[in-house]
C-alpha cells in the first residue's frame, strides 16, 4: 500500500518537473493537431490570458482599466521575421492594424460599446506571407454595464436555489476548476448535505463586496432553517461567512469559502479554507448536542440513546442503575464501546480517538464525575458524554442516583467534532 | 494590560476616523470639480417590506421573525477623472429592523476610495489585494499602495495594512454599538516581477496580529508567512506555477495559558495544459500540519496529488477524467495512524445522442475511498443525467443518482441511497402573454444493508408563470409538498406555495431601472409529534431604483 502511495508521488512530481523543463514546442495534450510555423507565442486580453478565457470574454465595464480593452501578444516565425499584426473587431470584415515591435510584440487597444459584441480575430504574418492560424484566436468579446454585485447576487442565488434542490449539478457548475478547498471534495461534501439535511431554507443578505483583478471578496450574513434527515427534527442558525468568487466565461464562481460554512458543511475540514475572525453568531454543527439527566433508583436502569437523544427505562447506549457521589455504576448496549478520555471537558474534543475502546465488563462501568468519554456506538457512528455531576439521595429510604450530563453525536460518521 | 487595551482601542478608532475622513476627501472631490472631471454618478436602492405570521406549537423552529419587518440596501458609486488620476467611490448602507437580515439595525457594507494613474494606486477602505492562495486572499478594512510601472523591468510593489474584519461594524458603529470580533491586525508587502511575458515571480511578506478577545477563552494569535509564488508559461498552452510559504505563529491561549509557537512549510506545484481538444491539470500540494495562515487559504496537514484531463473527442462527445489523492498525518503525530483518500472519477457527456437534436447526456462514475489501519470505506456514486426537448416545446431535465456506502470493516454502516428527479417545462406565447408552466417531482431512498430500515423524500410541485412583456410584469407560482418518512425518527411533511410578481411600471422609467416587486410563501410543516408543528406565512413588498 505504501509502495503504491509512495510511486504515485513521484510519478506525479516527474511529471510536474518534466512539463516545467519542457521547451519542446510539442503541445503533448493535443492530439493530432501540429504547430504552424507562424505563431503566436502569448496572447492577452487585458492581461487575461487568451489560453484562460475560453471562446466568450465578457468584460465588466466598473473593471474595465481607463475605459479600454487591450490585446497584447508576440508572434513568432519559424525562418522569417513578423511583418504584420492585425486585429478584426467584426469577424473578418475589416482589420486594424496592431503596433508591431522588432521581436514581434504587438499591442491594440480599443474603447468597447456597452453591450455590443465584438468578434476577435487576430492575424499575424511574416515577410515571406505566412500567417499563423487565425481561427484558433477567434473570441467574442463583450462589454457588459452589470455591476459586479449583481453577478455575485446571481451567483450566489442559483447556488442557494441549486443547494434547496438538492441538486448537485447544478451547484458544481457555479464552483471554480481551482476551488481552494478541490472541487472534487465540495463535490462529495454537498451530497453528503443532501444526504443529512432535508427542507432547506437559507436566506442571506450582502455585508461587502471587494474585488481585485485576480478575484472578488464577499462578506454575507446569513440565515438558515432545515430539517435533519437522521432524526426528521428541524434546526436553524445564522452567521456571517465569507466567499472568494472568481469572474469567468459565464459569471462568477466560488474559489473559497470560510467557516463557518453555508455549503459543504458536512466536511468542513477538507471544503473550508479559513475561519471568518468573529463572524459566527451561531454556527450550525453538523453535531447534534444537548444536556440530559439520568435518576435512576435500582431497577429499571435508566438509559440514553445518542441517535434521537432520548432517555428511556431500560433501554439505550448506555443505561445506570446505582453508583454513588462522584460515579455512577451502569453498563453499555450489545456493540457498544467507550473509550475514557480522562477529565477533558467536551468542548475540547474536537476528535474522538480511533482506538482505545473498550465494551461492556462482566462488572459492568463506572461514570466518574468530570471526565468524558467517547462512544463507539453499534451503528458505527461515535458520541461523546461529559459527566457534569452524580449526586445521590436517600430520601424514602432507597437511595436515588441523578447524573447529568452533556452528550454530542456525530450523525455524518465521522469523528471529527467541531469545537 | 488595561491601558495597553485602551491605548489599542483609542489608535484603533483614532485610525478608522482617518480613513473616514479620508473617503469623504473622495466624494468631495468628485463634486467640487464637475466640470473638469468626466464624472458617473450611479446609486441603488433597493427597500422591502414584510410581515411574517408565524404560528402553531413549533413556532420556535421558524427562522423568521413574528410581524412586520422592513429591509433598505443602498449602494452609491462615483467615478471620475481628477488632473490626469481615476478615481472611484463606493459606498453601501443596510438598514434593517429584522435580526435575521443582520444582527445591526444600520450597518455600512461598503466604504472604499481608490485613486489611480497607472502607476500609483491608492486603495482606502475595503481592499482586497490577492498576494498569493498562502499569503493573503482575504479582505481588509484599511489601505493598499501599488506601484507598477508596464513594459519595464522594474518591479512591482504592493503594500496593505488593515484589519481583517468581516464587516464594518466590527470596526466602529454607525447606530447601536459596534459588533465584537477579534481585531486581526493585517500588515504585507509583495514584490514581484516580470522577466518577459511568459515569466514572473513574487516575493510576499504577510503579518497578522490579533488583539481584543471577544471571550476569556479566544486564542490570540500571532503569524507570520514568507512566501514565494511563481509562474512560467514554457510553451502556448501551457502553463506552470508554484508556490511555497513559510509560516511562524505565536499562540496567547485564553485563561492565562502559556504560549506556544509553531512553525510550518507549504508549497505548491501545479501545471495546466489547455487547448483543445483537452485541458490537463496536474497539481501536487504539502502543506505541513503546523503551517498556518490566517488570512490566506490552506488546509494543515495534508499532502495532495491531483489530475484532471478534459478531452473533446468529437463536438458531441467529451470525456473527464479525474484522480485526487490527499492524506494526512505527516509528521506521524496521530495516534489513530494516518487516512488515505483516494477519489477517482471517469464522466461521459454525449450531445445529440440517438439523433435528438437537443438532446444532452451527462454519465459519470466517482469512487471514494477513506483508508486507515482501522477502517476502509468504499463510497461507490453513480449519477445520470438527461436533458431534452420534445415536440419542439417541453424541455426535460432528469437525473438519476445511485450511492453505495460500503463499509469494508463495519457492516452496520452499509447503506443505499437512490435520488431521482425530473422536471417538465414549456413556453408557450398566446398574444401578449407568455405561459410557463412547470411540474417537478423527485425522491431520495435511503436504505441500510443490515437494519430493517427505509428513510424516504418525496417531493413533488407545480409552477405556472406568466409574463406580460408589453405591461413589463413577470410572475409565477409554485405549490407543492415534500415528506420525509422515517422508519425511526420523526416524519415531517412540509407543503409549500410561493408567489412572485415583478412589476416595472411607467412612471419609473425616467430612472434606469427600476421595479416593484412582491412576494408571497406559505409554508406548512407537519411532523410526527403535533407539539412541533407551524406554519410560516410570508408577504414582501419592495421596490429597487437604479439611477
């Protein structure tokens, strides 16, 4: 396994070093296809790179620098020197010639009409005649008078209409290829939501918006109610989160998102990139937690089940029957372990360990006072319980044991547990 | 400690009126001088008015607020030209009666100013300056400077100092006291520059100091990164990059713990092949489990490999492959031992398949396996999707989707889950209107190998829109209903209606846009045990002004 691991790596890490070394004009991804000997070897559309943009370029008039949009480039000749460069606005019908310098850089810039759609193609060639391949420089470019807001409010209400629908699809479309966090893992996370939560209604409104020209900063308070498919109980939160969108082809797309999480929110540690500073007012957990108290005088034990939270007579992971001041005497369920993780508190859990558990004694076990302890429970799934107190009471005669305590569960299967 | 607080608190708010004062310098400037600058004047607003009824004995789970609430977002924006320099002003103010819009009842959501001539640029207020995914990618409330000078072998230089607050409020208030968060103090310089068009490469210093606990018991943290990125395009096409930062951290744990530092290493290697007919992506990642950054994006304690291949192999027929690898535990600290991921992939699309024009088929197959010493889960996903158009006017949309959760170790964990759901729509012109009616109806079966168990979803609803384009209204409604049946646990059955019409009347249309708008829902859930049943009833009235 190991070995497989380790070879994987390297092959990977020789592939990198090999593409990086690389001068060989040979592009090795593109099959079939061979080089001209007129070429261009970079091309920029408002130092967006042409490789980048794809075929439709919609451009931002709020972004648009001094009103313009430039292509810049450099082409080179296999034998002769670049005579000419020019630029055609309207699909081939008339062209514009580009300053052209010694070693082939060429620049032409131009002052774009509100939504009118230009029709690019860029022709360069050399003393002896030769041209490059003009149609694989072909984009249509577009200027649109939308501010950037309104594409991020577009963005962000499809995703959350996407989100609510349950339909993961969709969802991806508006994620970035370069998504921080992969986009492989948001992929799995929000299906794994849609798996967990039921009845989604999530609202927001903006706090800010900030951009730069490799991305746009957004802040957004938020609210959200939703029903958990495990127990068919409700829940709500709000908070504030922050995104980093990217501007493409086709509007904005999520590169990053901080805790605490509207999407994704079932693998926080592998979607998130960040913690907002102060955001959260009270972030949804995927945990579900709670506070109980068991009294249990002899028999029936009294037990409770960390699935639905319930206590119940005779019956549960976990059931007491007597003990004294400071512990409380009991026993676990068939296929149920613990594992006693000392006096920790159980905000300070953020794990529950993956070994170390242990079942159920002939003699049965003690729950001391102050220390927690993690559950394995049958159904594969981990819980964690803090002893808040055990008291004992002979009131009557019989003596009467009260623990309470604090429970979390963790329904996903994981064993993470957020703080 | 005390006066050091103060002191702290005093330049914090001393510093926040500067940069004020130094925004209203920008607005002043675009007005006193109209005539000589090449002026825009653009302002929003959009106002709307609810009123919530929330009722039944499971009134307490809405996430509504009971009555009549109103929300107000304005949003300014100047542009002009100044003696040779551009400059920009944008400023946004949210005003809200309703805690779930925002917990402030006035709130400002922007406030920036930056002035340019190419050269120099001066950024006050919100800014966002990218360094590098390590280094810095998040928004501050304070000050940039750029210096770049194009076509020159001098190099850039960008600096930033603010404080990385999610909002303004954190900074100071403008009504009903400020909102407490961590004031983390943001200070960074990046060089970086360019030998020739297919190369450049940046250094980046970042710094981020914390001060001002929001509870006795918040770390404060004190962090550093060094960082350097770069890009090579070798070939057309082709495209290289890399980064690696440095990162050390100083850690104040509430309650009077001792402090504690670390010191971490992250770097990146990434290579993109794109024309057509493919797009390749390599990727290999470290990131070590003490690297930190607080204002940058990474996730600690994870080596990452990936790759991605697009191929169109005809214009009806693309291809996607995908294999992403990642595990943690690099420094062999956990006790549980380290977890392996592995997630392959493999996605068909087929366009005009079987002689339908508008016909598109999207078929994929992804795996993910989670393995450690003490557990192996095999997630098996299959999903189907079909699009279509029939008899020229109903356009379908369906997908199918299959997981198997395998458990190799636990079979208690073994599950199925099936989603399926399709929807109907048309488009239909009859004189001045335009009908759009719409059915859905999808489900989700969720079943486990061992236990007699079976959770299911239904929903299904109907949508009718109409539009009016000679009278500017749009409009539709939608009703339906969607149950959770348990086998163990509490059944839920929500039914739901929601009205939307949006109007753009006459006397508006001196503005650029404009528009009223109303929206109406019903939603009416009814669980298992009837202490937990409500009913939210939800109308809003607004109108959004553009001039």
């Amino acid at each position: 396994m190991n070995y497989r691991r380790n070879s994987l790596s390297i092959i990977l890490s020789l592939i990198l070093v090999i593409l990086s070394l690389s001068s060989a004009e040979a592009k090795w991804w593109i099959f079939g296809q061979s080089e001209g000997e007129v070429s261009i070897s970079y091309l920029f559309i408002n130092k967006a790179s042409f490789d980048e943009t794809g075929s439709k370029i919609t451009l931002y008039k709020e972004a648009l620098p001094d009103g313009k949009v430039t292509i810049t480039g450099r082409a080179v000749s296999g034998k002769g020197k670049i005579g000419s460069a020019r630029i055609s606005l309207d699909g081939k019908e008339t062209w514009n010639d580009a300053n052209l310098a010694e070693n082939g850089a060429f620049e032409y810039s131009f002052r774009p009409e509100l939504g009118k759609t230009y029709s690019i193609f860029i022709e360069v060639s050399d003393t002896t005649g030769k041209t490059n391949d003009v149609a694989a420089t072909a984009r249509q470019v577009t200027l649109s008078d939308r501010n950037i807001m309104s594409f991020i409010k577009e963005a962000l209400d499809k995703m959350i209409e996407a989100y609510k629908n349950h339909d993961p699809r969709t969802f991806m479309s508006l994620v970035s290829e370069d998504f921080a966090g992969d986009k492989t893992n948001l992929d799995r996370a929000v299906r794994k939501d849609f798996s967990l939560y039921d009845n989604i209604d999530l609202r927001y409104t903006l706090n800010n918006i900030t951009s730069d020209t490799r991305g746009i900063s957004v802040s957004l308070s938020y609210s959200r109610m939703l029903t958990r498919t495990s127990t068919g109980q409700s829940a709500k939160d709000n908070g504030v989160t922050e995104f980093v969108f990217k501007m493409g082809e086709k509007g904005a797309k999520v590169y990053s998102m901080k805790n605490p999480l509207i999407f994704g929110v079932s693998d926080p540690s592998n979607v998130a990139t960040g913690t907002v500073s102060g955001g959260s007012v009270n972030p949804l957990e995927t945990v579900e937690k709670g506070s109980r108290t068991l009294v249990a005088a002899g028999h029936p034990p009294m037990g409770f089940t960390f699935v639905d939270g319930q206590v119940a007579a005779a019956a549960g992971d976990f059931q007491i029957t007597g003990g004294g001041p400071g512990r409380a005497y009991g026993f676990l369920a068939a296929g149920v372990t613990r594992a006693d993780l000392g006096t920790v508190s159980i905000g300070s859990v953020t794990e529950a360990p993956a070994t170390g558990y242990s079942g159920d004694p002939a003699m049965g076990v003690y729950l001391v006072e102050g220390h927690t302890y993690a559950f394995k429970l049958a159904n594969g799934k981990y819980g964690l319980m803090e002893v808040k107190t055990v008291t004992e009471d002979w009131t009557g005669g019989g003596m009467t044991i009260t623990m309470r305590f604090e429970y979390k569960y963790q329904p996903s299967g994981a064993r993470q547990f957020l703080p | 400690m005390k006066i050091s607080a103060k002191i702290r608190k005093y330049c914090q708010s001393k510093w926040t009126g500067c940069l004020f004062m130094l925004l209203i310098c920008f607005v002043m400037m675009g007005n006193a001088c109209p005539a000589r600058a090449a002026n825009e004047f653009h302002l929003s607003n959009e106002f709307n008015y609810t009123y919530n009824d929330i009722s039944g004995p499971g009134s307490s789970q809405s996430s509504l607020k009971q009555g009549f609430s109103y929300l107000n977002v304005l949003g300014i924006n100047d542009i002009g030209n100044y003696k040779g320099f551009d400059y920009t002003f944008n400023f946004g103010l949210k005003l809200t009666d309703d805690s779930t819009n925002d917990i402030k009842t006035a709130s400002i959501t922007n406030l920036q100013g930056r002035i340019t001539n190419k050269v120099h640029t001066l950024n006050l207020g919100d800014t966002f300056e990218t360094f590098s995914q390590y280094a810095l990618s998040s928004a501050v409330k304070g000050a940039s400077y750029r210096f770049v000078k194009e076509n020159t072998y001098i190099p850039e230089v960008t600096l930033i100092y603010g404080y990385a607050y999610p909002r303004w409020d954190n900074a100071f208030a403008i009504y009903d006291g400020p909102v407490k968060a961590i004031a983390r103090q943001v200070m960074g310089a990046r060089i970086k520059e360019s030998l020739g068009p297919n190369f450049w490469a940046g250094l980046s210093y970042v710094q981020s100091q914390d001060n001002d606990r929001v509870n006795t018991t918040d770390s404060l943290y004190l962090n550093r990164a060094y960082t350097m990125d770069l890009e090579y395009k070798p070939i057309p096409g082709l495209t290289v990059s890399g980064e690696a930062s440095l990162s050390d951290q100083k850690e104040s744990p509430g309650g009077g713990g001792a402090d504690t530092t670390r010191h971490g290493i992250a770097y990146k290697v990434t290579a993109v092949g794109d024309a057509d007919p493919s797009r390749v992506t390599l990727e290999y990642e470290r990131i070590s489990p003490n690297f930190t950054t607080l204002v940058g994006s990474a996730t600690q304690d994870r080596e990452k490999a990936k790759a991605k291949w697009r191929y169109k192999y005809t214009k009806d027929v693309t291809a996607n492959f995908g294999f992403l690898w990642f595990r943690d535990n690099l420094d062999g600290q956990k006790t549980q031992g380290r977890t392996d991921y592995y997630k392959p992939e493999v996605g068909l699309t087929f366009k005009r398949l079987l002689g339908r024009p508008y016909g598109v088929t999207d078929v994929a197959y992804k795996l993910d396996i989670v393995s450690n010493s003490h557990s192996e889960n095999y997630n098996h996903i299959g999903t189907l999707n079909y699009q279509d158009q029939f008899f020229g006017v109903l356009d379908s949309d369906t997908n199918l989707g299959y997981t198997l959760y395998d458990n190799k170790i636990s079979a208690a964990e073994r599950n199925n889950e099936f989603t399926y759901n399709t929807s109907l729509s048309s488009r239909h012109t009859l004189g001045m209107f335009v009908l759009k009616p719409s059915v859905y109806l999808g489900g989700w079966t969720q079943r486990s190998e061992l236990v007699v168990s079976s959770d299911q979803i239904y929903e299904y609803s109907a949508g009718f829109g109409l539009d009016i384009p000679d009278w500017k209204i749009t409009s539709s409604i939608k009703a339906g209903q969607n149950r959770l049946d348990k086998s163990v646990g509490q059944d839920t059955d929500k039914t739901f209606a929601a009205l939307n019409i949006n109007y753009r009347p006459p006397f508006l249309k001196k503005l650029n846009q404009g528009m009223l708008f109303v929206r109406a829902k019903l939603n009416d859930f009814v669980y298992t045990n009837a202490d937990n049943n409500f009913r939210e009833t939800s109308i809003t009235a607004g109108l959004i002004i553009e001039l």
